[in-house]
C-alpha cells in the first residue's frame, strides 16, 4: 500500500515539474469537496477502523460536507463501546475520542472518568513516544469534550523531559529510546504531545524547557527540502529511503506539531514566512488525492495553516490564465487562503508583464488591480496599446493593508504566473502561383481567400514551379510566425506529401520546385489536391483550408525508382501495431551427448588405474618412510600439505577466485617450503648413511 | 633369407632392448610409468576433441598441456637423478624431486586457472 503510495507520489512529482518554474496554485474547491465524498464515503457502510473514521470524519468536517445520519450513529455505538471497554488500547481510545469531538456521540456519565483514568496510567507507564501521544493527546481531547472532568498530569515537568529526551540535535524525534533511528514525522507527534503536556500542566513550565524546544524547530526547518525548483514549494521528508511515511504524511504530521505547539505556547513561535507559504503550496500543488490517508492529510494540514499561531499563508489564484484580446475581458485574481476563505484588505500589483520572447523589458509595469467586492476579485480590465498576442509571465505582488489584523497573514514575496494571449491574426495577401522554373516569370496565378474552402484549378509541369505566400499580422501589427504552417498535397491515389512553409518577418512564403521533387512525389501525375494548414495556441482563428486542386504532369517512372509506399484504406493503420522482430540470438555451441561425456571420463581414469597397477608390478613400496617421529612427522605433513594444495586447486576450479587462491597458496606454499626441506633433507642425510655405511 | 634375418635381428634388438631395460633402477622405471601415464591420458584427450568438436578450447589446451608439462618435468626429473649422468652427479636426487615437485605446483596452478 505504501509502494502504491509512493508511485503515485511520484507520478504527482513528474506531472508538477512538466509544469515548470512558473505555475498557479488553486486553493480549495468543490471539486475538492466531490471528490471527497466518493474517498471518504465507506463502501460497506461502516468504517473499517476508529483511526479511517476520524480522518474521514474529520477531512468532511473541515470541508464542510454534511454527515450522513445512519454512518454516524453507527460509528457513535462503536465509540461508545471503546470507551466504555477498559481493555481497549491507548490507539483507540485516542481515535474514538477524536470521533468523539466531531460526531458529538452520547457517551453517558461515567464513561469520562474510566477514560481518564485509564490514560492516566498510559501517561505514568508510557515509554515510547506514541504511549506519550496517545495518552496525552487523549486527555487533551477529554479536557475539551468533557470541562469540569478532574484531568491531573501529575508531575508535568518530568513527562516533559522524557519525552524531550527522546529528542536529537538535528530536530527530528526517535520513537523510543532503544530504537536509534529519527524521524521527521515522530517529531511531528512529539510537538504535539508537548503542546498537549503545556496545556495540562497545572502550572507553568520552565521557560528555558520551551526556549530548546524552540531551537529544535529551527533546527528541524533546516532540513526542509525543496519541491521544484523555481515555485516556492517546500516539504518534509524521512531521511531513510524505506520510511513508512511519505512526504505528505511527514510534512502534515509537522504541521500539525507546530500549530499545536503554537497555540499552547504563549510567548509566540516565529517561523519563516516564505517556507510556511511553500508548505501550502506543497499541498496545494498535491492536487486531489487519491488515496484517503493523503487527502486526509493534506486538507488537516491545510486546516492548521488556515487558523494558526504564526502566519496563515494567502494564496493568489486565477480562474483563467488566458487573455482574449478580441473579446477584451478583464484578466480576473483571486486572493484567499489555502481553504478558499476570504483574505483580509490587502492591494494586488501587476508589477511585470514579461514577453517570453524579449525577456527583459516589460510590456505593463506596476499596474495595481481594481477590486470588485460582490465577487471578491481583483481584475485588470485596461491593457496597453502594444499588448500582443503570445506567451507571458506576469508578476504579481500582495501588499497587505497596514490596519491590525488578528491574525499574522504571510504571501509569497512575488507570483509568478503564465499567461497567453490570443487574439486573431489577420492573413492577407494569399496567392498561389505557377512559375516556369529558369524564368521566374509568374504562368498562372490565383489569389486566394484562406477563410473558406477554395476551388483554384492550377495546372503544371515537372519544370515549372509552385509558390504560395500570404503575410500574417498580429492585431496590432507586428509580425507573426505560426507555430504550425503545413502545405499538403494529395494525390488521387492517396499519397500524401507535406512541406513547412516558411516564415520571415511578415511574409510567409512556400516555393516547390518540381523538378527537385519528382523523385520524392513518385513520379505520378495526375490531380493532386491542395491543403494548407496555419496553427498556433495564441491564434483564435487557426484554419485548415482546402484550396483546391493541381494537375501536375510528371515524367514516366524510370525502372529504379522507388514505388510510392503502399496506401491502406483505413487512415489510422499506420498507428496500428508494426510487424514483430524476430531477434537472432547466439546459437549456442553444439554441446557433446552426455553419455559420450561420462564414457570418456571413465576411459580417462584408465591410464592412471594402469599407473598404479604398473607401479605396484614394480614392487613400490614406502619402506624407506622414516620411522622416527620427528621425521615421520614431517613426511606426514608433507604428504598432508601436497593434498591440501591439490584439495585448494579443485576450490579453485569449482569456486574461488584467483586471489583468494593466492593468498591460501602463498601461505600453503611456505608451508610446504620448510615442511618439504626438513623432509628431504632428512631423507637425503638417511641416504647418505646409506651409501657411507 | 634377408627376411628372416632381418626379423630375427628386429627380435634381437627387441629382447636386447627389453633386457637392458629390466636392469634400470626401479626408481628410473616409475619415473617412465608415470611419463607413459601422462602421454597417454594426453591422446585419450586428443581423441575426445577429435570426436566431440574443441568447443571451450581452453579447457582442452588447459588438459594437454598439463599431461605434456607434467610429462616433460618428469623426464627433466629423470635425467636428474638417474645416476649414469655424469653432469648431474653432485645433484642430489632429493634437490631433483623438490624441483620436480614445486614446477608441477606451478603448472596445475596455471592449468586450473585456464581450465575455466
């Protein structure tokens, strides 16, 4: 399911970054809220556990969807069964009290204390880092449900510290104190989990516990980790590849840490402005989900930068990104936060409108938008007189209104959003011509009306020529090159043939000389029909005209020349599958019959049978093996070391490897060396006795 | 005549040959049992190619020539120790058969590495 996961996240990472540098964020929506509806609407009826019913619940809740009546009260009796149970867990006790606070169930009067008590003790018992978030969590969620119910830490300050010493200098948490590996997401939790211990204590902490705390999340927004690479966004990760969270889970988990951590604390937590805007944009860019755990996830988090403590990001979106310069609508902005609320007053700057072809300057500079308070909008309705037609990137900037707000709201420095331009381009001057080749001069020409389909009649030989031009202006005058102009000439027998006509400056011109080409158009004369193309995504009037027809009159096909390939009557067989390779592979040598093998391996032992059967005919013996023990010693490690070299050379045929081979033979042959002198030496000296004697 | 001389004299060289080579030392002799072992475990693999193909080429080159090498060590072996040279006669015969002993574990290293 991870795995599943995982892929799915990387295909989201492919399709932003095909996006590019500039792209546009939209905050929350109804397609949100639909598609919440189909992920988190159980099949069967009934959640399949108190931690899926809470996100779902909690996920609706926040989007503002209505609850189904009967799912409720299904899930309030499983609730109600947890909580009255005593041997349930600290897990689902701390879910069933999350479902608790959305469903609002009736739990009945003494049902609070058995809790309370029951995670009281998880609080004094707990030593890995999810006992202390359950339990303390749990209480938490008791105290809010439940005021009047007596919740009392006990020793606040010492659950503080232990759970602070689970804590590691790069600012991540490891889940217990015997596992050494850390976790982003644990200290998510643990954020949590103080937050929670600082708002039931009964007293107030000690002021110098919070001020490490604060350093540990300075230390844990280093590791914050770059989205793509010009949009700003910004996430968490795991460092270990094999992490059972993803990047969302992570980055929400530390979310939600901190704007616990924020509420509860009272001195404030600052946090930097530009990396909380990229946490919204990472989980705006995130799209819809579909996995329940990621929605889940990605709109809790975007719950928590909504309303908290430190700055709540404003995210400027567009309906539309494309300007019609014919119909001459205002360009439309929306300013809100990350859930799609209304922002405070603030002014939107259109500071740069940057052509993609001339980089540098600006065609509208600093031009502030009009607001229109019935639809919540900035609009730009004037657009100066050189705006043409084409590709942007325009800039924009908020600049909040100075009057004091509750909140501190933060956006991005600068927006940087593409936007096109169409309009329509005026086509005038189309004509086509047939010219003699070595003359120039013009035999037949035609004008032509590209808006419509045409009935031009040309007629022309292999020597002479044929030129189409037209001249393309954008609205306001400059030149114009289309990103597709094709010229197709079709003949009766179905070939087809396309050529680019090519722009300079205003002019587009397309010259076919036919005398180069009759080898392409494969010699055959006859009627060819005639096609032009004119194509571009800033063009609101692109065309596919039929103009009409030439005759051409081309030589006999000499004997070599190429046929024209093979025309099918259905247009789309050439999409169709090709026809299968048949790879040749090595053909592998032609190995000896197995028995053939065996028999000769047998035939092979013969001659050493012969040996030892010749040896024994001989009369061999081993009599003058030496009988002292020093020497038999010897000779016997002798013998022993000549095996094991023979025993190391068969290793080294079946398995080892030369070096090991080496090695063990250099030690062997050492050995041997001494072994071997002191036998022969003695065998030498007994010889020498021998012959003395 | 001529024919039967000459078979008879064939025959005599032949018992000539055989008896002069029954009066070699018994080491000399288990020396040349061992070089007709290796020569002849070489043609066996000879054969085998012929009828089979030299597919891993290697292996049979890595085969004869361990029968030929360790047949020629011991032929420089018995020249080494046979007792009638007069060239080697301050050579101890042990020296000989260290020598043989430590080229064949040169050689059937150099084999097994090129039997593949």
């Amino acid at each position: 399911m991870m795995a599943g996961g995982g892929v799915r996240f990387l295909v989201l990472i492919l399709v932003v970054a095909i996006c590019g540098a500039a792209s546009v964020f939209q905050p929350i929506s109804d397609s949100h809220r639909s598609a919440a509806l189909d992920v988190f609407v159980p099949v069967d009826g009934s959640y399949k556990s108190l931690e899926e019913a809470y996100e779902a619940l909690k996920t609706l809740e926040i989007l503002g969807i209505e609850k189904k009546s009967d799912l409720s009260s299904a899930t309030c009796e499983y609730v109600v069964k947890v909580l009255g149970s005593s041997s349930s867990t600290l897990k689902d006790a701390f879910y069933a009290l999350n479902v608790n606070g959305i469903l609002k169930c009736k739990i009945g009067e003494a049902g609070p204390k058995d809790i309370v008590s029951q995670l009281q003790a998880g609080v004094k018992d707990a030593k890995l880092l999810l006992d202390f978030y359950y339990s303390v969590r749990g209480l938490v969620l008791v105290k809010e449900q439940f005021p009047g119910t007596d919740i009392s830490l006990g020793d606040a300050e010492a659950i503080f510290r232990s759970i602070k010493a689970l804590s590691q200098s790069d600012g991540r948490w490891r889940y217990s104190s015997n596992n050494p590996e850390s976790s982003t997401f644990a200290a998510g939790l643990a954020y949590e989990t103080l937050a929670g211990v600082i708002s039931l204590a009964p007293s107030e902490l000690d002021p110098s516990l919070i001020q490490t705390l604060k350093k540990g999340i300075v230390k844990l927004f280093d590791s914050i980790q770059k989205f793509g690479m010009h949009d700003g966004t910004f996430y968490f990760d795991e460092k270990s590849v094999d992490a059972s969270q993803g990047p969302i889970s992570t980055t929400a988990s530390v979310i939600r840490g901190l704007t616990s951590f924020a509420a509860s604390e009272s001195t404030g937590l600052n946090l930097p402005g530009d990396k909380i805007v990229g946490l919204a944009k990472f989980f705006l860019g995130v799209g819809i989900p579909g996995d329940a755990k990621d929605f889940f996830n990605q709109i809790d988090a975007l719950a928590c930068l909504e309303d908290n403590k430190f700055s709540v990001p404003l995210i400027l979106s567009l309906p539309s990104t494309v300007i019609s310069l014919t119909k001459k609508e205002p360009l439309k902005v929306k300013v809100s936060t990350v859930l799609g609320s209304k922002a405070p007053a603030l002014s939107v700057k259109l500071t740069q409108a940057l052509s993609s072809k001339s980089v540098d300057s600006s065609v509208i500079n600093n031009q502030e938008l009009k607001f229109d308070a019935d639809s919540a909008t900035y609009f730009l309705d004037s657009f100066p007189k050189n705006f043409d037609v084409g590709k942007y990137t325009f800039v924009f900037e908020i600049l909040l209104d100075d009057s004091a707000h509750e909140k501190v709201y933060i956006t991005e420095a600068q927006t940087k959003v593409p936007i096109a331009a169409t309009g329509v381009i005026s086509i005038e001057n189309a004509e086509i011509a047939v010219l003699d080749s070595d003359i120039g001069s013009v035999e037949s020409q035609k004008k032509l009306d590209l808006t419509k389909d045409g009935a031009v009649s040309l007629s022309a030989n292999h020597l002479q020529k044929l030129r189409l031009s037209f001249q393309l202006t954008t609205p306001i005058g400059n030149a114009f090159k289309p990103h597709q102009a094709f010229f197709k000439l079709k003949h009766e027998s179905q070939v087809e043939h396309i050529y680019l006509v090519k722009t300079s400056g205003k002019k587009a011109e397309l010259v076919l000389d036919f005398l180069g080409l009759v080898e392409k158009l494969y010699y055959l004369s006859g009627k060819y029909e005639i096609q032009l193309t004119i194509g571009d995504a800033s063009m609101e009037n692109s065309l596919l005209s039929n103009i009409g027809h030439i005759e051409l009159d081309l030589p006999e096909r000499p004997e070599k020349a190429p046929r024209p390939p093979q025309q099918s009557t259905e247009p789309y067989s050439r999409y169709g599958p090709k026809a299968e390779i048949s790879h040749i592979f090595r053909i592998p040598e032609k190995l000896p019959a197995k028995q053939l093998s065996l028999v000769f391996l047998g035939v092979i032992v013969l001659p050493f049978i012969g040996f030892l059967i010749g040896l024994t005919r001989l009369g061999v013996n081993i009599k003058s093996f030496p009988s002292s023990t020093g020497s038999a010693i010897s000779a016997l490690l002798f013998h022993g070391g000549i095996g094991a070299v023979l025993l190391l050379y068969v290793l080294f045929w079946l398995k080892l490897d030369l070096f090991t081979t080496l090695k063990a033979l250099s030690l062997l042959g050492v050995f041997l060396l001494f072994v071997g002198h002191r036998t022969l030496s003695q065998l030498a000296a007994a010889s020498n006795k021998l012959k003395s004697a | 005549m001529a024919r039967s001389s000459t078979s008879k004299d064939a025959q005599d060289l032949f018992h000539s040959l055989r008896s002069a080579y029954l009066a070699t030392p018994t080491n000399l002799k288990i020396i040349d049992l061992y070089v007709c072992f290796a020569v002849f475990t070489a043609l066996i693999q000879v054969a085998y190619m012929s009828l089979v193909g030299s597919f891993p080429f290697n292996s049979f080159l890595s085969g004869v020539l361990s029968c030929i090498g360790t047949a020629v060590l011991a032929v420089c072996l018995r020249i080494q120790v046979n007792k009638e040279n007069k060239e080697f006669k301050d050579l101890a015969p042990e020296r000989a058969f260290a020598d043989f002993f430590l080229c064949n574990l040169v050689l059937h290293l150099v084999i097994i590495n090129f039997l593949g």
